[in-house]
C-alpha cells in the first residue's frame, strides 16, 4: 500500500452497523506540534456507536466521518517544535474529543500532548483499552469529585469500561465503593475494590445505599430514571455526577429539592493525567479488563457486541502489528 493512503473504517451516512465500511483514505501528515501514531489498536465506546447513530457527538462531526477516540500505537513522525516525543516511542491517547480523532484507522494525528507514554506493562490491546474510559473515570474521581480518604462512593454500571476504572481509582484515594453491577460481576469487581455490591437485576440501589458523598451514574435518566433515583442515596450536600444524559431542568430541580449537588460531565483530552494513569497500572495498583477484541474490518460486529450489553471492561479492535 502507497505511503500516502491506509487502512480504515469510515461511514458516509449515520445510521446502523452497515454504515461502517472498510476503505482506503488518505493518510494524514503532522502540523507543527503534532505526531503521527502509527495505531496498533482502537478502543470501542458507547460513544462510537452513539455518533454512528446520529447521536453522541454526531453534531460536532462532518461526514465522511472516521470514529474512535481510544488509540495505542507507535510514533511514526514528529512536527516541527514537538520536543516530548519522537518517532519509535510507544504512546496511548484520546486525541482531540469530542471532535473527530479518526482512531479506526491506521495512522492518526493529534498535537503531542494529549499523548502519553503507554503503560510499559501492557500490550497495545489493552493499552487501547484504557485512554477514554480511564480518563473519564480519573477526572470524575480525582478532579470533579475531589474524592477523599473515608468517603463512600457509589459507582452505577460499574463493570464497564469507565465503571470499572473508577471503582479502582476511587478505592486507591481510600473510598468506600459502592458498586452496581449484575450479579455473575460482583466477585470481580470485589477483586479491584469495590467493598459493596448491588445486584441492581433484584435490588434498587436507593433502598440498600443512604448517606453517600457522591454517585457516579453511568447510566443517566433513561427509563429506569437512575440518575433521579440517585438522589436518595446521597446525604444532603452530597454530590451527584451524571454521565449519560447530563442533567435537565428536572433533574436539577429535583437535586435542589433534595439539598444535594449535580453536574454534568465531558471527558476532555489529558496526556497529564494519562501519564499518572499510567504508573498506576505499572505499579501493579490498576488492572485493564478487555472482553473481546475484533479485526480494524469486523468494525461492525464490534459495534454490535457493544451494542448489546452487558460488557465486562472494554472492546478492541486490533489494527497494526
């Protein structure tokens, strides 16, 4: 294949899994400040087939339109003035979101500090698995919610791909987690921390939590309305993090009633926090779950499987060598 084209999966129109479609498109090249990765594998998030849809970040983005924000690969190039990276390093990121990183491809371009050295300790499989939902997760725990020794977090959706960071992340600054998940996860995510677990298949949370300093509702007020539910688990002046959704008029209403706190979140491109991550995991002190990975042209049936639920930790395309 010429230098100048690769490999990946693009969709012209948004709308169902079909609409994936393995091409070759033009290879990019860096601006000043920027790196070209060579991508070894892609992470596969809700927001992915959310966009795919015609929701998620869709209006942010132009068609033709390549998806993927979680990327692990190789340096290949460096822009002009780029001083922290050069070609050869190992690099992990979420470049650019919301807007378009083009992560289902072979080679991506984003400014060198939204990358970060890649967990020494990990493959590109699951180094690709960690960029998105580690930094949604560390950005909740450590930056929105300030979470402290002693307090007690609960974690909704805890057994996936950001749920089972934050359980992590929380349990390391010395929390009390709380987690919901299905029953056949409890144990595992006992294992990475979480000393309470809700079969939320049986038990509505609300009944069996009380007095929690802050949720982490990665669920959002669909028709099971857990976010507003998640108000009678906090204490007064406790703290609510809505994910999914953010927070309506309702919802925020309904958290000032209450005498609690709200706030919507958006996870934004950290090398940062990356870095930090990143030494966790080499430590021994985080573990990465990837479920299933999936060839860069089986893009679709990833989608699918994402789709459908239930996803233990995260899932991955593989791309490059």
């Amino acid at each position: 294949m010429s230098e100048r084209v690769m490999r990946a999966v693009i969709l012209k129109e948004f709308g169902g899994q079909e609409v994936l479609t393995a091409a070759e498109v033009e290879r990019p090249e860096p601006l000043p400040t920027e790196v070209l990765v060579r991508v070894h594998a892609a992470g596969v998030n809700p927001v992915d087939w959310k966009t795919r849809q015609g929701q998620g970040m869709a209006a942010l983005q132009s068609l033709p339109l390549i998806l993927g924000w979680d990327v692990s690969g190789v340096v290949e190039k460096v822009g002009f003035g780029v001083t922290t990276l050069r070609p050869g390093d190992e690099v992990y990121g979420m470049p650019w979101f919301p807007r378009a990183a083009n992560g289902y491809a072979e080679y991506v371009t984003a400014p060198a500090r939204q990358w970060a050295r890649k967990p020494a300790s990990l493959d590109h499989v699951h180094a690709a698995a960690v960029p998105l939902a580690a930094l949604t997760a560390w950005q909740i725990v450590v930056d929105t919610a300030d979470v402290q020794t002693g307090q007690s977090v609960l974690i909704t959706a805890a057994a996936g791909g950001v749920g089972h960071f934050a359980v992590q992340f929380a349990r390391h600054l010395g929390a009390h987690v709380i987690a919901t998940a299905s029953a056949s996860r409890h144990a595992w995510l006992k294992e990475l921390g979480a000393e309470e677990t809700i079969d939320y298949t049986t038990t509505r949370f609300e009944d069996v939590a009380a007095d929690v300093d802050v949720v982490i509702d990665l669920v959002g007020d669909g028709p099971d309305r857990t976010s507003t539910r998640s108000l009678r688990a906090l204490r007064r002046g406790g703290l609510l993090v809505a994910v999914p959704g953010g927070v309506s008029p309702e919802l925020a209403l309904a958290a000032e009633t209450a005498g609690v706190r709200v706030v919507p979140f958006l996870v934004e491109p950290d090398g940062p926090a990356l870095t930090a991550i990143a030494s966790l995991i080499d430590d021994g002190e985080v573990a990465v779950e990837v479920e299933e990975t999936f060839p860069l042209e089986q893009a679709a049936a990833a989608h699918t499987r994402g789709e459908a639920g239930r996803t233990r930790g995260k899932l991955v395309l593989t791309i490059g060598d």
